[in-house]
C-alpha cells in the first residue's frame, strides 16, 4: 500500500486475441495482455514500466515479446550523462540558425532518410483499450474500502551539404545568354573543402603548440571540455532572434485556465498529426480520443503533470507530457506533435534534446529524477531506430527485467527480433511470483489476499488468470495492486 492509503485497483483482461500491428502492417500479429486501471500509485507504475508496461491513458498494457510480429523493448536514456551525438549538434544548430534567422534547411524527402522522429501512436501499436471504464467502479466506495485481517499490508539528420552558409547567395536565375556569373566564387567539391578544414585546422595545431612550449601558459581545463547540451541548445541565439520558441508549462487539468486555452488547438494538432503521420481516420482520432489518450490518467500524482508545449507564432508544435514526482524517477510519456511549417522535422528532433535537458533542470529540484524514458524501442522498425541514439541508453530484459546497455543488445536483436538480452543464463526474475496466495484483490469493497478469497469463493476458477497476472506484474506490484474481482 502506497503512503497515505492509496491503492492502485487494476482488472486485468488477459491477451489472447491478436491485433494489427501498427510497425509491419500485420493484420494480427501484435499480441500484448493488459489491464484498465481506475486509479494507481505513482510509484506502482513506475515499478510496471520497469517490467515492460506501459500506459495509453487508463489502459495499461505489455507486449508479449515472444509471441508479437514485432518485439518492443522498454528503452531509457541517461539524461545526467546524456552528451549530444554529431547529428543532435547539427540539428541544435540548425533550430538556431531558424530562430536567430530564419535559415531553412534543405529537409530530405527521401524514404528512411527523414530527421523526424514519429510519435508512438495507441493505433500503429495495435492497442486497443476499452472506450470507457469496464466494470464503472464508484470512486466514492473505493475510498472506504475495507481490509480483510487475513490481508498483509506490508510491502515486500540528415547531413548537411558542406557549408552552404560560408558560400551563400541568393537564388537569383542569370538571365539567358549571361552564363555564370563572374563574380560569384567557383562552385567546388565537398571533398576538397573538408580536405582545406582539416590543413587549416593541423597547422593551427602545429601553431598553438610551438606558441606554446614558446610561451608556455597556464592549462584552463575547462577550455578543453566538450560543451554540454545546454551550451549547444542556448548557442548563437541573439537577444533579439527573428523567431521565438516558447516553451510552456502548464498543468493537464481541465480546471486549469491556460491548459483550456490551448485545449482545441492541441487536440486539432493531435488529429493533423494521427491523420498525416499515422494515416489515422477523422473518427479515429477526435477530441474524445485526444483526451482518452493524451490527457485522461489513473495515477495519484504526488505533484503534478505538465505538458510541455513548444510555440511557433503561437501554434503548439510539440505536445509532451511528464509526470514529476519527487519519489521516483522521469517516468512520463512523450509526444511529439507537428505543424503543417516547414522545417518540421529538425524542430522535432530538436526538442527531445530540449526535453533531456529540462530532465536534468528537474533533476536539480528532485535528485532521482535521472532517467529519460522514450517508450518502446522497435528494433525491427527503422522508424523506431532513432530511439536508440540518444546514449548512454539502456533496454529492459524481457524475461530478467534487468537493465542492459543498448551497444550489448544491438547484435543479438540483428540476429533476431526476440532477444533474451541478459547472457547471463544463471539469471532470473529477481521480483518472480513466488506465493500467490499473497496477491491482493478487491472484493466487495474489501481488501484481502487471493488465499482469503479463494476460500471464500469456493469453487472459483480464475487461479490460473490471476497467476499469469502475478507473474506478469511481479510478486511486490501483486503485493500492493488491489485486482479486481466482482
């Protein structure tokens, strides 16, 4: 039981029947078991995420990774230790050269070559959770449920072509007959000009190191450190930039003023983005289906949740959601919504850097916020491969649950879809069912362990659904989640 009282009350619906799968097209490939939570503890679904949950407003849900067409690992960045790779620098620039001068860059419209990074939509996972609560559980009962004294409570980028900027000129056509213009510099190979900037730079060296031993000078260490994610985020912004990106706070509540005011537009670029990116329906993706996915929740937030909205003259361009606690680590969503604007795909992938570095502004207000989590990571998808370059990054084991670096997984999921992960063969499921009779259930407004109801129901044949619940959540989630049974 979660301090202060709290329970988290799940009925869990099995998975059987198989969906289609929003990475491969299969028809009914995607197989995943889940459950509809009325209401649930922070750190009850920070414990299921680190077991392979996940959540798609009150739905939660877990792959069957040894059966579904296409294997999604639970994924994590190092956000403290988090550096920018070449191709996040090259992005940052390239949002700053926009926003200082309205410099577009050439976007590649090639197939697989996009910078975009798509946001995981509930339809391309195959998900598919009940439209409204199952069984319509007063919350007002809840409040004053019972324990049972047989109940235990203790808890167990695209590349860039080589400096366009130092050789631009405007595109002006010569008119016909005038041939190149003598005045403009000769156009040369992108060979030659990286061959120039690495003499240039070598006799730079040469020079800095006999002015050096010449005149020698006392070492600034911090001189020869990488820049950080902030420096490169902030870098080459003037004080007064063509464009402004905002960046808002605000909390998802429908009591909230400025979350209201922002509200149509938000859920009409969710539809823009479902019907473009995901080839969504209009029915599919409407204001009922935006609050069901984006903005309902069953957790007990013991702060709050904000959606992190960046503005682009005033129209949102990317829709996050973060859950802070001062209990567990960064365990929210992120969603990635996009205008109609040009540039869209390098504002995109801009913004999870962004969105790591607010991690680590958080970080400094509640020391165990340390993690980044970017939801699945789909080996077997090459839309979902970008995930996988924000390092260091760790992957979930689906049958440990243990952490392992994402450079040890790469080559077991090149051989195969389905990995194990953990080489260790001596491991196991540290959190494994080991005494069902210990798993918590609601039963008529009162709480009491699965030994208790079973001798009360006698005859009941649900022991085999609530063992493959158990095991599924782990022996400590079974221990404080309060499974519903009528």
């Amino acid at each position: 039981m979660a301090a202060g009282g709290s329970y988290s009350i799940v009925e869990y619906f099995g998975g059987d029947d198989g969906y289609r799968c929003g990475y491969c097209k299969h028809e009914n490939g995607n197989f995943s078991h889940g459950m509809w939570s009325h209401t649930m503890t922070v750190q009850d679904y920070q414990d299921l995420i680190d077991r392979g949950w996940r959540r798609s407003g009150k739905y939660v849900y877990k792959p069957i990774m040894n059966k579904t067409c296409c294997p999604q690992y639970t994924i994590r960045c190092h956000a403290l230790n988090f550096h920018p790779s070449k191709t996040h620098k090259k992005t940052l620039k390239k949002v700053n050269r926009f926003l200082s001068k309205g410099e577009m860059p050439v976007e590649k419209h090639d197939e697989g070559q996009h910078e975009g990074e798509p946001m995981d939509s509930v339809h391309e996972e195959g998900v598919q959770p009940p439209p409204q609560d199952p069984l319509k559980i007063d919350h007002s009962e809840v409040l004053d449920i019972s324990t049972s004294p047989d109940t235990d409570t203790t808890n167990s980028t695209a590349p860039t072509t080589p400096r366009d900027d130092a050789e631009k000129t405007t595109n002006v056509t010569p008119k016909p007959g005038k041939g190149v213009d003598p005045n403009r510099p000769l156009c040369r190979k992108a060979k030659d000009l990286r061959k120039e900037r690495r003499l240039q730079k070598e006799q730079q060296k040469q020079q800095e190191a006999v002015s050096s031993t010449v005149n020698p000078a006392p070492s600034k260490s911090s001189s020869n450190q990488p820049k950080s994610l902030e420096e490169f985020i902030t870098e080459s912004l003037p004080n007064d930039p063509l464009h402004r990106l905002e960046v808002r706070l605000v909390p998802v509540s429908f009591e909230d003023p400025d979350f209201l005011a922002s509200y149509e537009q938000s859920a009409a670029l969710y539809a823009r983005y479902q019907i473009t990116v995901h080839g969504d329906t209009p029915y599919e993706c409407g204001e009922s289906e935006f609050k069901r996915f984006l903005c309902d929740s069953p957790l007990e937030v013991s702060f709050f949740f904000l959606s992190f909205k960046y503005i682009y003259f005033k129209h949102t361009i990317r829709f996050s959601l973060f859950l802070k606690s001062c209990n567990v680590k960064l365990s929210g969503y992120m969603f990635c919504s996009i205008t109609h604007m040009p540039a869209k795909h390098y504002f995109c992938s801009g913004s999870l850097c962004r969105e790591i570095a607010f991690t680590r502004q958080l970080q400094q207000q509640s020391p165990k916020l340390s993690y980044y989590y970017l939801g699945f990571y789909v080996h077997s998808c090459p839309k979902m491969l970008y995930k996988g370059q924000y390092r260091p990054s760790d992957l979930l084991c689906p049958e440990t649950y243990t952490w392992l670096t994402i450079e040890r997984c790469i080559p077991r999921l090149d051989i195969s879809a389905y990995s194990r992960l953990n080489e260790n063969a001596r491991a196991g499921d540290a959190r494994a069912l080991k005494e069902l009779g210990r798993v918590l259930v609601l039963h008529r407004r009162t709480v009491m362990p699965y030994a208790a109801y079973a001798r009360k129901r006698k005859g009941s044949n649900d022991e085999k659904e609530v063992e493959q619940y158990a095991s599924l959540v782990g022996q400590t989630c079974a221990e404080r989640i309060l499974l519903y049974r009528a």
